[in-house]
C-alpha cells in the first residue's frame, strides 16, 4: 500500500478488497479487520463485496472464539444492517454452517447475522433443520473465501430481479 501511495496511486475500494481477501486467504482476519478499519479511515465507503469477502472470512476461520474475531463479526454485521444490506440464500445458508461451528444453540453472532439474511430465510431454515444433511459439515467445493464473489443485496431490491448481476454476480443497483 505504502508504494502505491509513493508512487502517486491512491488506493480505491476495490484495492482494499483485494487486500482483504488477500489477507482472509493467508488466514490472518487480523490484517483483513486491519485494512478494513484503513479502508474507513480513508475516507471510502465499503461496498457489498468488502462486507461479504470479510464477514466470510471472519466466519470461515471463528471456530477459535478469539475476542477480535467475535467482536470483528459483530460490528461488521451491524454495519451491513445498518446499511440495509442482505446477503443471497446460497451465502445465508453458508454462514449458518459457520456459526454452528461457533454457537452451538445460537447466540448474540447468530442473532446479529441472521438479520442479513433474506426475508425468506426462516421457511428455508425450519425446513433445513428438519433434514439430517443439515449437520454437514464438509467444507465448500468453492472454499473459504471464493464464497465472497457471491450476491449480496441492498435492502432496497427487489428479489424478483435475479437475471440482473454483474460478473461477479452482485445484484446491480
């Protein structure tokens, strides 16, 4: 970063992104939780692809109840509801996974994420409980991180609007 900022290249959202997941690959949610609060500090205003690449992050790698880590899923998904943002079923269903792994019978982390869930996500999961495959935990084919390239939503559109992503299938606004 600090050669970018010598050589005259200002960093810009979709940089500190690629930083973050860059970190959240070496497996160190520290750094990622460091260049997000950077990216505030800047000025810039993170996008649905930074809330998604390291709240997945954080997650993928929570089974160790490490205070940074816990307090790091809470603000970050304070922000996104603050922000009014939700994330797909597919990502939903993800991140249900992981909080098992950290909040056996649910919690504060649970209650907190679940309101960056769709709408719809309560039917999906009385159903999703009800089936023993529920408790699979075999890691994604897509793996820890590769899950941040998938849609997100604002809260203000519309779900029926689904053949409209961009390449990196974020719903476009």
């Amino acid at each position: 970063m600090e050669e970018m900022e010598a050589a005259g290249v200002k960093p810009n959202v979709k940089t500190y992104t690629t930083l973050i997941h860059g970190w959240a690959n070496a497996s160190l949610p520290e750094k990622a939780l460091s260049c997000f609060e950077e990216l505030k500090l800047a000025g810039l205003k993170p996008d649905k692809a930074v809330y998604h690449c390291l709240m997945t992050s954080l997650l993928s790698r929570a089974t160790v109840a490490e205070a940074y880590i816990y307090s790091g899923i809470l603000s970050i998904c304070r922000e996104m509801i603050e922000f009014e943002l939700t994330v797909d079923m597919g990502t939903a269903v993800y991140w249900s996974k992981c909080l098992r792994k950290i909040e056996r019978i649910g919690g504060e982390l649970t209650q907190t994420l679940q309101k960056t869930f769709p709408p719809d996500w309560n039917a999906h999961h009385s159903l999703e409980a009800n089936h023993e495959s529920d408790t699979n935990d075999e890691p994604s084919i897509h793996g820890d991180n590769d899950m941040f390239l998938a849609g997100v939503n604002d809260g203000d559109s519309d779900d029926e609007d689904d053949d409209h992503h961009d390449s990196k299938g974020f719903n476009q606004i």
